[in-house]
C-alpha cells in the first residue's frame, strides 16, 4: 500500500492507497491549531506515524499546497502566507523518517491528475482544471502527463494578468486572473455594488437564484470574466476537457452551465470541438489520489 497524504493550510488528509488509486481508512489532522508555531512538517509526520502503526507503506505520495520543486520535494514560495512552511524538506524529510520513497507535487497539480486517474476526466490524456475558491489554482495534464516546467511549478494559473493595468494582487503583480475570477472577487464586487458586509459565496448564489438583479449582474459579470480567462488558456493548451473546481462548482445552473457557454462561445472552432467543461469529480480526494498517480509515474521512470 502506498500512504496518501494531501497537506493543506489548515488539515493534512492521510490515507492508505492502492496501485488503482483507490483510498481506504481515510483521516485528517490539524495542521493549524498552535498557529504554525509547530512547523507544518512535524505535524504531518507525526501524524502519519500515528495513522501508519506498524504499517510500513511501500511508498509515500504527497499532494502539497505551495510551490513544490517537484525533483527535490521542497517547499520553494507560499507569498509569505503559511509561517514555518517555506523551505521545507518534504520528501526528504518522510523518506528519512519512514524509509519509503516519496514524491511529492502542488495540490492543484495534483488534483486534476486525480481527476484524470479516477475522476471525472478517467482515460483522457489532455485536461484543464480551475478551481475557484479563497484564490484560483487549477494544473494541466499534457499528453497524459502533469505539466510541470523547468521546477515543477508550472500551472499557477491564478496568476497570468487578466487585465495588463488591472487591480494589484498579494503576489506583487497587476491583474491576476485570481483577482477576477475567485470566489473572494465575487463577494468583493458584490459588496462593491449592494453596501452590504459580511456576504458570502452561499449567501450570493441564494440571493441570485431568488431572482435579485443586482447580485445576478454581478454573477454574470463574474463568470464572464472567469470565462475569459479559461478561454485564453483553451487555446494555448486545446485540451479535451476543463474541469472546475472548488465549493462553488456545485452550482450547476448559476455557474457550471452558462460558463460552459461564455467558453464555447469565445473559443475558436476546431478548439471548441468535442470540448466539454464539467464539474470536478472527486472532491477532497482529488489531492490523495492524484499524488497516487504521480507516486506511481515516478516510480515507472525509474525502472528500466
């Protein structure tokens, strides 16, 4: 069995694995609850060795947040938001507590190669996934295979510029598509426009579906620009499918259908063909299986 970890800022999700991705005995422990006073990686290993017992796993696959140079398993940039987590030695770190060869990739990279191996996405070679949230991550599956550039750190798709001159981002640059597309910029508009504090994505959608018109200009607005933003990305990577991820993809009719139509609609042709934009599959076990997925890539590379 391989032992699945999916390390997030708040909770590590642990699990055991087969070679079909399948999970079983799945748990999670805080990784927050001194305030990162306790580095992030001694939690995790702790708590892995408390999940494990005498179970020896044959392997170790992590899906990591962060930017992960995927060759060394270290931790490389968080924009400064996790303390005691940059620099981190993941792979390094489990491989000499447990013995067990370890790999280890971004979270988002990792979820669409979860979709892809059990989801949503199972059997295609040529992928997109965004997911909306408290910012935008999202990876890309090309020719089978995760994109991961000259570090591993390829796919930050929440920060290539919407808007050339547009609003400043935490990430020190201008017009993130993350400024525009995440849920974070939904409730940012929609307080811009009603005066009203303390909105959430629940509270938008509901107020959208009974009809409100400001809320719903706003929403389309919202999608428009997210849509603008994925068609960019359909042509420089014409895969067969875009997944959306995160809480807000559960909204099938407000979100899912008519950005499926803003992208067909401002997509070339031949890019359009065949192209389906779906809701992810797998939810919080996208992480855990798509490090599955890559645990097991790693180990085919190297043997001969």
């Amino acid at each position: 069995m391989i032992l699945a970890l999916d390390i997030g800022g708040t909770a590590v999700k642990l699990a055991l694995a087969d070679r079909k991705g399948n999970l079983y005995q799945k748990t999670s422990a805080d990784v927050a609850f001194d305030g990162y006073r306790t580095p992030i990686f001694v939690t995790v290993r702790e708590a892995a060795r408390r999940f494990l017992g005498e179970c020896h796993p044959e392997g170790i696959a992590v899906s990591a947040t962060g930017q992960v140079e995927t060759e060394t398993g270290v931790i490389i940039g968080t924009n400064g938001k996790i303390p005691n987590y940059e620099g981190t030695r993941l792979k390094a770190g489990l491989e000499e507590a447990f013995g067990a060869e370890t790999w280890v990739l971004n979270d988002a990279n990792a979820a669409v190669l979860g979709e892809c191996f059990t989801g949503k996405a199972q059997g295609l070679k040529n992928v997109l996934m965004v997911t909306l949230g408290t910012g935008v991550g999202g990876g890309v599956v090309v020719d089978g295979k995760i994109l991961e550039g000259r570090r591993g750190i390829a796919g930050e798709l929440g920060h290539f510029p919407l808007y050339a001159d547009g609003l400043p981002c935490p990430c020190g640059l201008r017009g993130c598509f993350e400024n525009y597309a995440s849920t974070t910029a939904l409730i940012r508009k929609c307080t811009e426009k009603t005066g009203l504090d303390r909105l959430d994505g629940r509270t938008i959608f509901e107020k959208a579906e009974a009809g409100d018109e400001i809320f719903l200009d706003v929403l389309h607005a919202w999608i428009r620009d997210i849509a603008a933003g994925i068609s960019g990305l359909v042509h420089i990577f014409n895969p067969e499918m875009v997944l959306l991820g995160g809480g807000v993809s559960a909204q099938e009719d407000l979100l899912i259908r008519p950005l499926r139509e803003e992208v067909l609609s401002h997509t070339m042709p031949r890019f359009r063909e065949n192209l389906r934009v779906e809701r992810a599959s797998l939810g919080n076990d996208a992480g855990m299986a798509g490090a599955v997925r890559y645990w097991l890539d790693r180990k085919e590379q190297k043997e001969p």
